[in-house]
C-alpha cells in the first residue's frame, strides 16, 4: 500500500500532491522550495539561508515519515545558479554532517517564485534501515 504523508510541520504543499509518500520502506520526499512556516516564498533570503529553509523543511517531512536525514538515500538539488553551488553545498553538507547520499545536481533555468534552489529527497524509514538514529 502507498502511504500519503502530509505533516503540519513544513508548509502545506500549494499544488495536487503530498509531502511524500511511502511504499515497502521508501519515502519519497516532494521537492521542498524555500517557503517558510507560513507558507511564504522567500526567494529574498540568500542561496544560503535558501538552503538552510528547504533542507529544515525536508527534516521536519522526514521526521514526521520515520526517518532522518541519516536515512537519506538520494537526492536531487536543483539550483538556478551553477555559480551558487558551493555554497549550497557547504549548508547542504552542515545539514548531513558525515552521511553522503547519493546525489544529483542539475542548473535549471527558473524555479517556481523564484527560487535559487529545490530540493528533494528519497529515503528509508529508520525501521527498515537497520540502523537507528
């Protein structure tokens, strides 16, 4: 069975789709934009604080699914700006500390209110992991 996931702690998603959903253990996360709590673009706040909202948002998605950034498998970043890349992935590796997932990065022409970057995610649940924590 495929499990819907809408969670009250990330802003409420502003199309026909899910926070994420889960299937047999995976979670597959929607990309996150950097909206805040009130569900607000901030596509005025620096790349870096950009990636600090998407990546709090998609902790906060994969707290309430049962996993944890240390259950991530892979992810998809997204940014507007090649240019701005290493200094996402300095927030980016702040977030995951010592765990490297898999990962893609792709330049897109535009984002959706602007943004510099989305993200999203696929992970296990911690259970299925065999890990804790």
């Amino acid at each position: 069975m495929i499990n819907k996931i809408i969670t009250n702690n990330a802003p409420a998603p502003r199309g026909h789709y899910s926070h994420a959903v889960e299937w047999n253990g995976l979670i597959f996360l929607s990309g996150q934009l950097p909206i805040d709590a009130d569900g607000i673009p901030r596509a005025d706040l620096s790349v870096e604080e950009q990636a600090r909202l998407v990546l709090h948002n998609l902790k906060q998605v994969l707290a309430d699914s049962g996993s944890s950034l240390d259950h991530v498998l892979r992810a998809g970043v997204y940014v507007s700006d090649i240019a701005d890349w290493d200094r996402v992935d300095r927030i980016y590796k702040e977030f995951f500390g010592g765990h490297r997932p898999a990962r893609s990065v792709v330049q897109v022409n535009d984002l959706h209110f602007g943004a510099k970057l989305e993200v999203e995610l696929v992970a296990v649940k911690a259970e299925k992991s065999g890990q804790t924590g």
